[in-house]
C-alpha cells in the first residue's frame, strides 16, 4: 500500500516523541507499503513564534509572519528525517513549497492550487521517505505562504491525493472518533468508521480532531482518512463515504458546542431585503451567522434571531444596536449563555421519527428549546448551556450509543 502518514504536534513534541514516531514509520515500511510523511511544528512552537512576531510589532506584514510561523514545521521535518536516516532509512525533508505545493497569495488562509508531486513518488518507489511540512506551500511569485492553524491536515489529504495514496493515516494524541465527548459520557463508543458527511457535522460542530478543510477535500476526491493514535497501536476510526451497503443506526453520535451567544432584533418592518440588510454588515464585520429563525410577520413586522460564536457577541450586539435605529426596529436583545446540542447520522435519512425523538427526549429532562434547525443528517437545538451536559447524556441513551448498550 501507499500511505501518507501526518503526524501532529504532540506526536513530534519532543526528540523523544521524535523517535517513537520514526519507530511508526519503520514497522509500516516493514509491513512493505510506501510512505510518506507531513509534519506539524512541535507542540507550542507556532504560540512561540506568533508570540515573538508579536513583540515586535502586534501588525507584523502577513507576508513575515507566514515566512516566521513555516518554520516551526520545517524544524520538525528535519529532526524526524535525521532520525529515519539514522535508523538507516533514506529520507528527506522538503518544505511545502520544495515538496511542490503551490497556493494563492492569502497570506495566512492560503488555498492549494495544485501539488507537483513526481519527485516525491520517485522517492516512495524506491523505499525512500520524503518528510513534508505541513501547512505550508508557495504562491506563483514563490512567496511562502500558510494554509491557517490546523492545516498540516489539509496538507496531508492534499499530499495523499497527489501521490495517489491508498489512504492518509493521520496520527494524533486521541485513538479514534467516539460518539460522543468521553468526557461527558464515559459510556461512549469508538466508532470504526464515519462518513465524510459525518465527519464534517462533527467539525462543523468544534469537535477539534480534523479540519474542516481537510474532510471537505478528502470526500471531494473519495480519499480514505485513518484518524489514530501515536501513542497507542490501535485501530483508531476510518473517515470514508458512506456504506450503503448495510443499515445505519438511526444516529451516529452526539455533539455541543458551548460557545455560542443568540441575538434577536424584534419589530423590524417586514419588508423585501431586510434579511440582507442585517446579514449584509455581519458578514462584512467578519461575524459567522449559524441558527437563523424568522419569525411569522404580524401586522408588518417581524422579529429575527441568529446564533453567533460567543467571542464576537459584543460586537454583534453593537452592530445590531445601530441596525436597528436604522431599520426603526423596536429593540434588540441577545443573551451568551446558551449552546447547541446536535444529534448526527445518515441514519436519519432512512429512519422516521427521529425529531419527534430527539425533542420528547429533552421535554422528558425538563430542557426547553429555544431554536431548531435541520440537516439531511443533523438536528441541531440550541438551549441553556447549564444544561448541555444533561442533554448529551439523555440523547446518547436514548439512541442506544452507550458502549454498553
């Protein structure tokens, strides 16, 4: 097999952490698959340097700072390449840019434009392991540039697909994807395998063990991720399309998010655009939109609430305040103790009643519902956040997700 391994901070954390990742990489080259392997920068190396930048000037150009923080993996390439050359493994460490990454010019939110790969296939060919940083690449003029935090994931998938990988094992210091937050629910079952879609739900969600980005490309062109631990020699979860080839439970897992905040503009005249007209400037201040509900218009006006993440509330709040003299709404008025529970799975598209489930479950603990909204695959509820715990609990009973079940 050809397999692209991606190894996390914590993973290439310390010199010791080094040489146990090395040890990965020569039982798979033993097992007699190809490998190669992109690298995130050592645990904490990235803060330092943003940290760093940031003493000298708080509004460094996004240019210097993609040039400071590319370092930190590069450092770790070449540790780990040391490392299997001394394990008498031939190995070489490339810069994004020198594995042939090449991105446009957003300097910190780079999208991959496309992947010149043949060297490093020659490499793999011949038993060789070409060490990646991750991400990072170039732009047209040869500018380094960053792909934003988390995005040695993307690297990696994107690495995968141009060297067309069986399938991208990426190592991390969690052993799999669990129904739920093990924390929560010690109950909670390791699952074997995911959809993409799923997947994305869960990301979409905070659930921090992929990237967003890195699930979107990977179910764009049907590449297999292996999400696994580093520290333990498991099976960890397989992020893949879907199976239609057996029943789905009718759930999947159960997720929250607690940093949520819900504002509400009421009285707005209904009148045509005035959704734009809020959403517009929210947009253009940076502000992600989630739940939206409008409600029925009564005698010409109308009320709308949203969720927004809770570190921009303030700003929201303030922004509001200004639309709405300028709408001649009648108030806004927001509260940030709220958060979303969401029960996932394509399950949902085959199984009737799942709602109704989901909502008699919540009733049952006492919770009230403040909004709703729905996927294909996903029932989000946004309620108190004093209550999350209890909700994730009921749910994942409820839907028979318990290990033990």
């Amino acid at each position: 097999m050809r397999i692209v391994h991606k190894y996390g901070g914590t993973s290439v954390g310390s010199l010791d952490r080094i040489r146990a990742t090395a040890k990965l990489i020569q039982a798979d080259l033993a097992r007699g698959n190809e490998i190669a392997v992109v690298v995130s920068a050592m645990s904490g190396e990235t803060n330092r340097l943003i940290a760093m930048a940031n003493d000298i000037d708080g509004e460094a150009p996004a240019r210097e700072m993609d040039a400071l923080v590319s370092t930190g993996e590069q450092v770790s390439a070449a540790l780990l390449a040391m490392e299997l050359n001394r394990l008498g493994i031939v190995a070489y460490s490339y810069s994004g840019s020198q594995a042939g990454f090449r991105t446009d010019s957003s300097h910190a939110r780079a999208r991959i434009t496309g992947v010149q790969s043949e060297h490093l296939i020659r490499h793999m060919d011949v038993g060789e392991v070409p060490v990646v940083t991750g991400f990072q690449g170039s732009d047209e003029h040869g500018n380094i540039t960053t792909l934003g935090r988390g995005g040695s994931d993307t690297s990696a998938v994107a690495l995968a697909i141009a060297v067309k990988a069986d399938i991208c094992d990426i190592y991390t210091d969690v052993n799999g994807i669990y129904t739920t937050d093990p924390r929560i629910v010690p109950q909670a079952a390791k699952l074997q395998e995911i959809s993409y879609e799923e997947m994305l739900e869960f990301a979409s969600l905070g659930a921090k063990v992929l990237q967003t980005r890195s699930v979107e490309l990977a179910m764009r062109f049907n590449m297999p991720i292996h999400l696994r631990s580093s520290f333990e020699d498991m099976t960890g979860t397989i992020v893949n399309g879907e199976d239609t080839g057996m029943e789905r439970a009718e759930i999947t897992g159960v997720a929250y998010h607690r940093d949520e905040a819900k504002v509400t503009i009421q009285g707005i005249p209904d009148q045509p655009g005035i959704a734009a007209r809020i959403f517009g400037p929210v947009a253009d201040a940076g502000i992600n939109v989630d739940v939206i509900v409008q409600n029925v218009s009564e005698q010409g006006f109308t009320d709308m609430t949203f969720t927004v993440p809770r570190n921009d509330y303030a700003t929201t709040m303030v922004l509001l305040q200004g639309l709405c003299s300028e709408m001649k709404a009648e108030k806004v008025k927001g509260d940030d103790t709220v958060a979303k529970v969401s029960i996932i799975g394509v399950g949902m598209r085959s199984h009737a009643g799942v709602a109704c489930k989901m909502f008699d479950v919540l009733s049952h603990e006492n919770i009230n519902i403040q909004m709703i909204t729905t996927s294909e695959i996903k029932i989000t509820v946004v309620l108190e956040e004093k209550y999350i715990e209890l909700a994730v609990r009921a749910l994942h009973s409820a839907f028979g997700l318990d290990a033990d079940a």
